[in-house]
C-alpha cells in the first residue's frame, strides 16, 4: 500500500447511488407478536371469537420486523441463512472501535455461537491506535479497523497500517462514507472488507466467515431439529411430515434422522425396517464415510433419506455428546436439509444440539405444562443465541373437545412468539396416516392440516415450491400417440 499522491486521479468526491444498510439488529428486541391478519392469511382462523375459544384452525405468521433501509443486505441475510452455518476456525480477530456503539457490537458478535472457537480482543482508539499498537508487535489473523476521518485522512492511516501489518494479515475497515469509488480504492489497496454503519453482529460475524471461506471444505446443509414442550405434543409426527414435505412439495433433498432411540417411530411413519440405523453410525462415528453413510441410511422416497432409531429396550445407549456432534456434523454433508427428530428427554447432547441447530421448531400443546416448557426452552436459546432469529413455535392438537385451552394469542404473548403454525386436532386424520405408515398429505392431501406442513416447510426451507408446467391438449394427444 502506497500513500496517496496529490495527481492521483481517484475521485473522493464520487458519492455512490445506491445505500447499504444493515439487517435488524435483534430479533429478540421487537414488540410483542401479533397474530396474522384474516384478510391476508390464508391459514387464519375463521373468527376472532373462534380464535379466543382456542377451536380449530390453522395460523402462521412472522414477527414483525422494524423497516429496513436498504433490501439488498435483507435479500443477502436471507441467501446466507438459506445454507447451513458452520464454526468459524480457530483465529484471532483484533477490533480497534471508534464509537463505543461498534465496541458493543463487537463484544455482541464475539458471543455469538459461530465465534466459540475464535479469540477476539476489543479496544478504543479506531484506526489510528491499530497504528501504535503494532509498531512493537505481531499482527493477528485479522484486523478490524474503524474511522469515521475523512477519506484522504483514512488513506493516510491505512498506509501506515500496511507498514507494520504481518504477511496474510486480513484488514476490515468499518468508515462513514458511502462511497463506491473510496471502496474500489480500498480493496485496491488489499483491504479485505469496507462496511459502512448501521451494522449488527450477525453481519460482523458473516463477514468473518465469508473471510476464511474454504472452498474445498464439504458442503454442509441446513440443520433443522425439532423439540417437543412436552411428551405427546406430536414433535415426532411433525418432524416427519415436514421432511416428507421438503422433499416431495419443494423437490429438494433431505435427511431425517431419528434420535429417539428406544421409541423412535420414523421406521414405523414411512414404513421402513432397515437393519442399520444411527446408533450404528453413533457408535463408530469416526468411520463413517459417506459410502458408510449411505449404506446405513434406509431410502424413503427418491430424495429422503432415513437414520432409523433401532427403537429397541436391549441396550441401555450410554452415547457421549462429542459422537453426537460429530456424526450429525457428518451428516450435513449429505443433503441440502438435515431434519433431526429429538426425543423428550435433557441431556448433554440435547443441549448442544438445541444451540448449534440452524432453525429450531419447538411443538406444543395449549397447555399450561407446555406453556411453561416451552418457555424455558426459549428463555435458554435467546440467552445462548442472541444474534440467531428465534425459535419457530407450532401449536399442535389445538380444539380437543372439552379440554380447557390457552388461547393462541396469550400462548404466543406469553413467549413473545407468534405461532408459526396452529394445527387443528384431526386424530382421524393423523391416526388414519400413522396406521397406514402415510403421511399426512399422503392421507388428506386437501386437508388444512396438510397445507399448514407444507407452509411450515416452505419456511423453514426458504424456498417456493417448483412452478407446475401446465400440458396443452395437442402434447396430451401427441403422447397418446
């Protein structure tokens, strides 16, 4: 890097068109949840006094989100999130903040569970005490620098920074100009990152990842685990319709795996009896491969894949949580969404599972016992992952004939959760489906309950179903033919 000379023809005076701002910062920080409007949700309830008598019906819904300056950060958030998310590697990450606003974010963003394997030191003085302090020292994996000088006064200071910065040193710049000519000048100069405010942790913490990206590193796919309140909410089932769902509905490739190993009934949902499963896989997590993979996985349909529970008393399966954290990290590797079916039980393992997951969908009744439950289990996740958006909440068996209910509003106000999903109690339906070894849409394809799973998927994938390729009458008489 070279300081900047008087008969440089670099334009400071450019201003860009286009602004850059950041996703909200905390999704945890918004207002209480209302539930979805009739007029514009297909899924709704009937009335208003249905809905405060807890009967039948069917909801979704997002919590409202405050407005965002700028899209295109809001379209790239959702792409990213979109993908699974791994740990970042083991490096030091330096942050030299000018306004004590950025120094929170920073200590935010080194919280986050991304960053658990990184070391991250905060300090005051911005870019020009990044300058002193490495005049006498080595620089780290990485620099974050902040300076809200002018721009030929920034220039100035990351010319000195280059002079003392290390070989494979990284540089972030955060500045106040938004400015895409000072931009292209900056990388010009090898600056790894140049953001502008308003930022918040999880773009801090993306923007690190995107840094130390290995691109031949394996694919890893989202991670989805399901967590009922409590027993009986129906999680199991859920669990299972929707990865039925992803793949069929959304033609995309999928995983379910079934940690309930003494009473797991994803063999008995999809009707399979496959003689290895995963607590083979658990046991010897260090051999599996993916030809070993694969030949332990029993095949669903063209694009599900099933890690069936042995759902057996025989053994009394003492698994350490390290072969649960590595077999299921091995298993992103094999499909674009990994649905985990988690049995109603605490442990180490569960635990770890609950907070590393890419999305979280906890199940439960209109009940007091699941009301309570479930608001521990959200209590721990928002402590835990405060930069994650939270958990998705699905009301299940709601309008048992004479059962007292929570109403769906207080439950979701209660947790400071909009339901994504209300199912109706339907036991015809899902006994019929659970008998026959079917699912759901399989069952009652028009039913509510099958159109509510399959906005469920949508959600947690992302993605739209593929559009549907209407056939002419001629090529309908071409094929007779």
């Amino acid at each position: 890097m070279n300081p900047k000379s008087s008969q440089d023809p670099f334009d400071l005076d450019y201003e860009a068109v286009d602004e850059f701002a950041a996703a909200p910062a905390d999704a945890w920080r918004e207002s209480s949840p209302a539930l979805a409007d009739e007029e514009t949700d297909p899924f709704a309830p009937a009335s208003k006094a249905t809905q405060a008598m807890g009967g039948p019906q069917i909801e979704t819904g997002e919590p409202a989100r405050p407005a965002v300056a700028n899209p295109v950060h809001e379209m790239l958030a959702g792409a990213e999130a979109a993908f699974g998310e791994t740990l970042l590697p083991r490096i030091t990450i330096h942050i030299f903040c000018a306004t004590p606003e950025t120094a929170e974010l920073a200590d935010r963003a080194a919280e986050d569970r991304r960053m658990e394997r990184t070391t991250v030191v905060t300090r005051m003085g911005g870019l020009a005490a990044a300058v002193d302090n490495y005049q006498n020292q080595a620089t780290p994996s990485l620099v974050w620098v902040e300076c809200l000088d002018s721009a030929a006064e920034l220039l100035t200071l990351l010319d000195r920074l280059a002079q003392v910065c290390d070989p494979g040193t990284k540089v972030v710049l955060i500045g106040s100009a938004n400015d895409i000519a000072l931009y292209r000048e900056l990388m010009r100069r090898g600056v790894s990152e140049y953001l502008v405010p308003p930022l918040s942790p999880l773009q801090m913490v993306r923007t690190v990842a995107g840094l130390y990206a290995d691109p031949s590193a394996p694919f890893v796919g989202r991670q989805i685990a399901f967590c009922g309140a409590k027993g009986g909410a129906g999680t199991s089932t859920l669990a299972h319709n929707v990865a039925y769902s992803i793949t069929e509905r959304l033609q995309t490739g999928a995983v379910l795996v079934d940690l309930d190993l003494a009473f797991g009934t994803a063999g008995l949902d999809f009707n399979q009896d496959p003689i290895q499963g995963i607590v083979d896989a658990l046991s010897q997590p260090d051999r599996l491969d993916p030809v070993l993979m694969d030949r332990m996985m029993a095949r669903c349909t063209d694009r599900l894949s099933l890690f069936a529970a042995p759902a057996t008393l025989e053994a009394d399966y003492e698994i350490g949580p390290e072969a649960f954290e590595e077999v299921t990290q091995k298993i992103r590797g094999a499909a674009p969404f990994v649905v985990l079916d988690l049995p109603h039980v605490w442990t180490a393992w569960k635990r770890k599972i609950l907070l590393t997951s890419d999305d979280l969908v906890i199940v439960a009744t209109p009940d007091l016992a699941s009301l309570r439950n479930a608001k521990n289990m959200v209590d721990l996740v928002r402590r835990a992952r405060p930069n994650d958006a939270p958990p998705r909440l699905v009301l299940n068996q709601v309008g048992v004939p004479g059962r007292p209910e929570i109403p769906v509003k207080d439950f979701g106000e209660a947790l400071g959760l909009t339901p994504t999903l209300c199912l109706p109690f339907d036991p015809k339906l899902f006994g019929q489906a659970a008998n026959n070894g079917q699912m759901v849409c399989e069952v009652g394809p028009k039913s509510r309950s099958a159109e509510g799973i399959d906005h469920l998927a949508q959600q947690i994938a992302r993605r739209d179903p593929p559009a549907v390729q209407k056939t002419s009458l001629l090529s309908s008489l071409l094929k007779r033919k």
